[in-house]
C-alpha cells in the first residue's frame, strides 16, 4: 500500500526493538516513530529506558532484537549520522578553543552548515563568540553545547536535558528556537526531568517505564488517560485528615488554598463537602502532566491498561 502523502515523514523508527545488559532487559520489544515538523519528548524515570532507546535511534548501541532505522537504514551507517545533531547532557568540549573555534569545527562535519552568524545567534551565544570554553557557565556551556547540534542543520535532533542550568528567560528563549526548527520541518527528540516543558513544547509524549513503552500520545492525551482530578479549596479540616481519607493521593497546602489529587473526585468532594460545610473557592481541574505522568508511570493497574492501549 503507497505511503500516505498527508502524514508526516518518518525520519527514524524503532521496530519491536530490545536491548539487554546481562540480566537487565534495558529494552523490550519497543515500536516508536519520529517524523518531521514534530517535537517528541520521552518522559521516564530513571532506568525507564529512554538512554537505550535514543542510543539506539543514533547508532550509539545496536538492537539485541527487532530493528532501529534513522532515515531510511542503519543508524550506525556514518552517512546516517550526518543528517542528525546530538546534544547530550554530559558533553564534554576542549576548555582552551573559543566558542566560534568549537562552532566551525563541527559545522565543517556536515555539507551544508548554517553560516556561524546565524548559529550563534540562533543558540543565543553571539556575544560569547570569543570567549574560551573553558570560561564559560554551566548555562552558557548548554548553550553552546546546542550551537554544535544546530549547527549543520540536521533534519533530526536530538536534545537530552537541554534547558539544565538555565535561567528562566534562557529556557523561554531556548522554546522559541526549537518551535522555529519544528516550524521549518525539523524533527526534534527531547528527553527532560521538567514536565512542563515537555507540555510547553511536545506533539507528542511517549512515558517509558522498565524498559517498555507505556503511551504514545499528545500532552492532552496523556493527561486524559491518567486516572484523576485535582482539587484545591479553601478549607478548615486539616491536611493530615484529608491525606487519611480513602481515594486521596497526596495533598498539601498552596496560598491558593489546600488542594489534593485523588482518583474518586465525586466521593472525596462530598466527603469534604460533610466535614467542612464553609468549604469556598472550589476548583476541580485535569491533572497536570507532572501528575498525570506519576499517576500512569507509578501505579501498576494504570500502566497495564496503558500497554494495552498502546
């Protein structure tokens, strides 16, 4: 059957892949696709599998079953490699070369690099240029960091914790660059610990757990799929009490008032309703995704159910 023209390319995939490491099953019989013009970010806890999988997706490791492709064959094919840019957490550059010296170097990799103005600028070192590596911040080392992913304009990145170490305004900064690339056709990979720049930035979210690949929807979807609500209201019955009820999660107290996360939002508010009839400013809200994520990730029913509907 003929390729849909409406759907987006698919520029790398993963086919019932496994990886083991001695008696650990790193990874275990994972499907995943990423296409162009889309921001994809894998959510796990540590162990969950996301290192394995995007080491396999770029030819770092090699599939002890099913297959990995990166545009077409395999990721460990060099010619392959050129047309993606990695930014790993732990990077490691020579401290004496300057910030443009590093940026020349690696766009001389690729056939067709950004010109070094437009890199700089776009990774938002400009005015580092001249600066050695070595004299940097740990936020401005990201940034350059990125400098080198960007640099030959790869159709497929790859950003793994990209916005550690940054300021609030850098991290802002740093959305509206990887929003410009999805814009211009630029399939993205992020991996992060801060949910709610997966929720700011993603098409997608994939949640691994152990090795396996739990859902595969948009921010919205996996926020529908979690099992619960959140309440917040201003009350008098203390928080130990509402933690002890049967269908609470967790709660604590906020300035907005106290608020909870339970899966049995009808029963718990008519609970609360009886225990405190002066109950005011009442909210009932989705999950957020950091919510929704240890709701999916953490309780075993859920996850099951996510398996299958997978």
């Amino acid at each position: 059957m003929p390729d849909d023209p409406n759907r987006p390319t698919v520029l790398a995939r993963l086919e019932a892949a496994g990886k083991r490491y001695g008696a650990v099953q790193a990874l275990d019989a994972v499907d995943l696709a990423i296409h162009a013009g889309q921001v994809l970010a894998v959510l796990g806890a540590n162990g969950a599998g996301k290192t394995t999988a995007l080491g396999l997706l770029t030819g770092r490791l090699s599939p002890d079953a099913g297959r990995a492709e990166l545009f077409g064959g395999d990721p460990r094919d060099p010619r392959r490699r050129r047309g993606i840019g990695v930014m790993l957490q732990d990077g490691e550059l020579p401290d004496t070369l300057r910030v443009a010296e590093h940026v020349r170097l690696f766009s001389s990799y690729y056939p067709s690099p950004r010109p070094l103005a437009e890199t700089l600028a776009l990774a938002g070192v400009a005015d580092l240029a001249r600066r050695p590596y070595g004299a940097l911040s740990g936020g401005q080392k990201r940034r350059v960091q990125f400098a080198l992913a960007i640099c030959g304009r790869p159709p497929l990145l790859f950003v793994d914790e990209p916005t550690v170490g940054l300021d609030v305004e850098s991290r802002r900064a740093f959305w509206a660059v990887l929003r410009q690339l999805r814009g211009e056709g630029t399939g993205i990979v992020l991996t992060t610990h801060y949910l709610e720049e997966a929720d700011a930035l993603a098409d997608r979210i994939v949640l691994m757990a152990g090795g396996r690949l739990l859902a595969d929807d948009s921010p919205a979807g996996i926020k529908a799929r979690a099992d619960g609500k959140r309440l917040r209201a201003r009350s008098t019955v203390a928080t130990a009490e509402l933690a002890s009820w049967p269908g609470v999660l967790r709660v604590h107290d906020t300035a907005a008032g106290t608020e909870l996360v339970t899966r049995e939002a009808e029963q718990v508010l008519r609970r609360w309703l009886a225990a405190d009839p002066g109950l005011a400013e009442l909210e009932v809200r989705p999950l957020s995704l950091e919510e929704a994520f240890v709701s999916l990730t953490q309780d075993p029913v859920a996850a099951g159910r996510l398996e299958q509907a997978a």
